[in-house]
C-alpha cells in the first residue's frame, strides 16, 4: 500500500532555532560584552586594535599571542563572544597591512577554528559575529534601535564605521515582527483561515516600511568614501578574492593540514531576514550561477537560522494560498504585493547603495575591488537580479 504524502506542516515554535518572538535573528540577552578573565589578553588586544591597525602593529602582537583553550568557555554566548574577537583578530592579520597575509598564527587559528566548529560556522568573520552579536545597548531598559546602540568591537572605529553595522542592526530588530508572523501566516494557511493571514502579511509589509526606512539613514553616518577606503577593506575574505587567490593557512590547525583554506567575507547575503521572506513569500530565483552563491551563504548563518529558512521553505505555500483565494478576497492580494513590493525597494536600495558605496569609487588596491563584493562575486549583476526577479512576483 502506497504512503499518502504528508501536507506541509508550518513551523511549530521559533526558539528552537534560536529565533526570538521579539528579536528574531538577534541573540536573547544581548551578546556579552567581555569575556572571562583568563582571556584577558583577547579583551586587552581587541580594546587596543584600532590603535594598532592605525600604527601596523597589530600582526607583530597577534604573532606573539598564545593558544588559549577554549574548551572552558561554558555557554553559547561566551563562544559567540569569543568568535566575534577571533574573527577581528583574524582579519585584522590577514587585511592589517599593505600586503595581505596569506596565513593566520596558531594563537588565532587554533582556538578560531575550535570555536567556528561549536557554533557550525566557518572560521572567517561573517555576519552573524559582525552585526547579529555586535552591539550592545546604553540604556539595557531601551530599544534595540539608533541612538540607543553602540559596537562592541570595530577596526578602526570612527562614526562611519560604527553606523554602517548599527543600521544593520537596527534593520535585524525591525525585522523581527516579520519573522514572526511568516511562521502564523504558514499556521494560517494550514487551517484555511485567510482573516489570520491576511493579518500576518500585513504585520509582514508594515515591518518592510520600517526595515526601509531605516535603510534609508545609511548616508546620515556613513560616508562612501570613508566605507570603501577604511571599512570595507577588513570585510573581504579569501576565497575569489583577487588579493588572496589561494586562500590562507590557518596554522596549527589539524584539520586543515597546512592546506589553504577558502572562505567568503561578511556580506548582508548572509543575513537571514530576506532568505526567510522570500521562502515565506514563495519569490523564487532563477537556478543560474547565482543560486548556488545564495546556498552558499546559508553556511555562514547560524544553523538554527538556516534550520528555520529550510523549514519555512517546505511549510504551507502562502503564495500558493494568496493566488487561489484573492479573487474572492483582493484584500489578500493587496496585502501580498505590499510585501513583494518591499522587498523590491529593499533590493532596489541595496543595489543603489552597493554603485554608490563600491563601484563609484576609485580602486587603489586590487586588494579591495571595486567590481566584486565582500562575498567574492560580482555584485551588481547579482543585485539588479534579485531586484527584477522580485518585482516579478507581484499578483496581477
């Protein structure tokens, strides 16, 4: 006798994929800010490394630093903690100087890669360690919002450094209304009750104008020129990446075997918000070059994140639910497109962004290319893409 194929179930709970009702991807506490006196030389090199980043000192001091064991940090917020310091550390060394280091010392590598390993990421600074675990608040009773938000760990730090991650930040709280409801509209439409989603969507549109609103501030702060020359530059990773075509050694770690090793840099690509409504939303992307990139990046989120975009991905469709029902209730349709149409100015000030920030400026250093982002890939194809591919989802 042939198994009946099981409908679709909708996500059950969010928390355990570490998404917070009230947060979504941001962690719940806020991230530590310190970690336990024995690593008191991690904390005293990270206070001091924009001061030696601007003097070139860094790689001499991280040379000299021992191996710590990491196996004592008791919890997942110590080990966030400790990733997001191994992460500057290590990209501080290979992008601190006028030529890229092609290796990284043990007293890096080694606890990077054990710590990496724990929390099912690879040792490279991605953006969970540069945004998602990157802040903390001045005022703990306040919101996670500008102007109550500070960096825990910068390069060179400066106001345009700083805004350009806080934004980012800001845009994770402001998404978090939208993540929850993705996950009741998939409920909704397991139980046919189309007033519950049609409430969902809109909570899920109305997060969209918040999340472009504030994008819209990046050029308050953060200056284009500053960004390309004294941000950017620590971002890039080194897998295609021009300056570093063989990748870097990570020494001392066993597992590498003094093998090269190839990872892409942080990149808003990895954050989790937009995979997550576009499978919620049933957008689709064209199976070309660029969809194994996008694949790609969901093994630099945290597992639980990538979990819950795989989970929504099989849950009940709302789009499908939306295209049979919107003629008999237009409302449905009004409140989807207000979705896709969000995402679509989203992507379409992304990409305004990247040719104002990236590709209008002038390349110093092939190190830092104006033609391939931070992820390694050429970007501006990649973005006008999603952009029209988007757009295409709108319900006529």
């Amino acid at each position: 006798m042939t198994e009946m194929a099981r409908p679709p179930t909708p996500v059950p709970a969010l928390e355990p994929f570490g998404v917070h009702p009230d947060r979504g991807f941001l962690p719940f506490p806020d991230p530590l800010p310190r970690l336990p006196p024995s690593f008191a030389a991690w904390e005293e090199l990270a206070q001091n490394m924009p001061r030696l980043l601007a003097a070139r000192r860094l790689r001499a001091y991280l040379d000299d630093l021992p191996v710590l064991d990491t196996s004592v940090l008791p919890d997942d917020a110590q080990h966030q903690r400790a990733m997001l310091l191994l992460s500057y550390f290590g990209h501080g060394y290979v992008w601190g100087d006028a030529t890229p280091a092609d290796h990284i010392p043990a007293g890096v590598a080694v606890p990077w890669h054990q710590v990496a390993k724990r929390l099912g990421r690879p040792p490279v600074l991605s953006y969970a360690s540069y945004s998602l675990h990157n802040w903390r608040r001045l005022d703990p009773a306040g919101p996670i919002a500008l102007g109550n938000i500070v960096l825990l760990q910068s390069f060179l730090g400066g106001l345009d450094e700083e805004w350009f991650v806080l934004v980012h930040v800001e845009i994770e709280a402001e998404a978090a209304p939208a993540i929850k409801a993705v996950a009741n509209a998939q409920t909704a439409v397991a139980s046919g009750d189309l007033a519950q989603l049609e409430q969902e969507i809109t909570t899920v549109a109305a997060a969209l104008e918040e999340m472009n609103s504030t994008l819209l501030r990046m050029t308050e702060h953060c200056d284009p020129y500053i960004y390309y020359n004294r941000v950017r530059p620590y971002l890039h990773g080194w897998k295609d990446n021009p300056g570093l075509p063989n990748g870097v050694v990570y020494d001392g770690v066993e597992d590498y075997g003094a093998r090269p090793q190839q990872s892409r840099g942080s990149t808003a690509a990895q954050s989790s918000i937009i995979p997550t409504l576009d499978a919620a939303l049933g957008i689709g992307h064209k199976d070309d070059p660029l969809r194994p990139y996008l694949m790609e990046m969901r093994q630099y989120m945290p597992p639980g994140h990538r979990a819950f975009i795989e989970a929504i991905e099989v849950g009940p469709s709302v789009r499908a639910c939306v295209l049979d029902n919107h003629r008999r209730h237009p409302v449905l349709r009004t409140a989807y497109n207000d979705c896709v149409s969000g995402i679509t100015r989203f992507r379409a000030k992304h990409l305004e962004y990247a040719a104002l920030y990236i590709l209008r400026q002038s390349q110093r250093s092939q190190y830092n290319p104006t033609a391939v982002g931070t992820g390694g890939t050429p970007f501006m194809p990649y973005l006008k893409k999603h952009r029209d591919e988007t757009e295409e989802h709108l319900v006529p």
